[in-house]
C-alpha cells in the first residue's frame, strides 16, 4: 500500500495561496496608488511635512502617512480638503481617489444606448417607481420631443405629472 495521504497542504499548495493573497493584497493597493503618489509628490514640491498637510487638513499626520501609502481610502471631505491644502484640482484628485466613479461616468452615451431605452430595459427601477403602463406611453412621447439626459431626469418628469394630474 501507498503512504497515507496527509491532510496537511503541499509547499507548493501554500506557495501559490501565498502569492494569490499577495496578489490581490497588491492589486488592493494599486487602486490608491495613483492619489497616494499625486498627494506625497505634491506634499514634497512644495516642501511640506506630513505634520504640516495634517494642520491645514484639521487630521493626524498618522492619518497623511496611511494615505501616502495607500493605506486608507480618504472620505470626499478628505479630498476636497486635501485638494485645497495642496492646490490641486478637487475634480482630478476625486478621481485619483476613486478610478471607479470615473469608469461609471466616462462611459460614452452611445454605448450605453439613449436614456429613453435604459429606462425601458430597468424593470427594477420602474417597479420601484410603481411606473404604469400608461405612464410609460407619457414617457415615451417626453422621449421622442427631444434627448432626455438622465434617467434622473425621467423621474422627475414622472414625478412632476403625477404631481399635475394628483396621483
């Protein structure tokens, strides 16, 4: 008969759990790298401590230290505080701070399709809205007078007729 199988995991097994971890550790980190950098390269052209950014900010220089590294996600205040204490671009270093918010709304409207389909296709969003079918023939003919920027704006409308007609 062969050796018994242990239960205990191969050094190989361990090795690529390590790595997998470090991994996405990494990748983790690199989503902050980009505001850690534009902060701690700003920070140094203008010859300033951490202690100093902290003072102007109204945070601990710790807390400047965790976002230079990339340790900590800084709250919108943070940025904007951050922005003005450094004299950098308050929509840029959002950005920096948060590559997601700039996918969400970088993606060209064409690819997206109008604003009239979107609405159309959101069964969620309808249902929550308790949108009727008749409604939908209102909403439909408000789409057809001219582009509607934002779904946002849809419900509004919605809103603003049912307010009209007191529903």
């Amino acid at each position: 008969m062969g050796k018994p199988k242990s239960s205990r995991p191969t050094a190989a097994l361990r090795a690529r759990k390590r790595k997998s971890k470090t991994s996405s550790a990494s990748a983790a980190r690199d989503k902050g790298h980009a505001f850690a950098e534009a902060i701690r390269s700003r920070r140094r052209e203008l010859n300033l401590t951490q202690d100093e950014v902290a003072d102007r900010i109204g945070i601990s220089s710790p807390y400047v230290g965790h976002l230079e590294s990339g340790k900590r996600h800084p709250s919108d205040k943070i940025v904007a505080k951050m922005a003005a204490a450094l004299d950098l671009g308050n929509r840029e270093l959002f950005f920096l701070a948060n590559p997601h918010a700039h996918a969400l709304i970088s993606e060209p409207a064409a690819a997206q399709g109008s604003t009239w389909e979107q609405f159309q296709k959101d069964d969620k969003l309808r249902r929550l809205h308790n949108v009727l079918n008749d409604e939908m023939l209102v909403l439909s003919q408000v789409a057809l007078m001219g582009e509607v920027q934002s779904i946002r704006d849809l419900i509004y409308i919605l809103t603003t007729i049912r307010h009209a007609v007191g529903r």
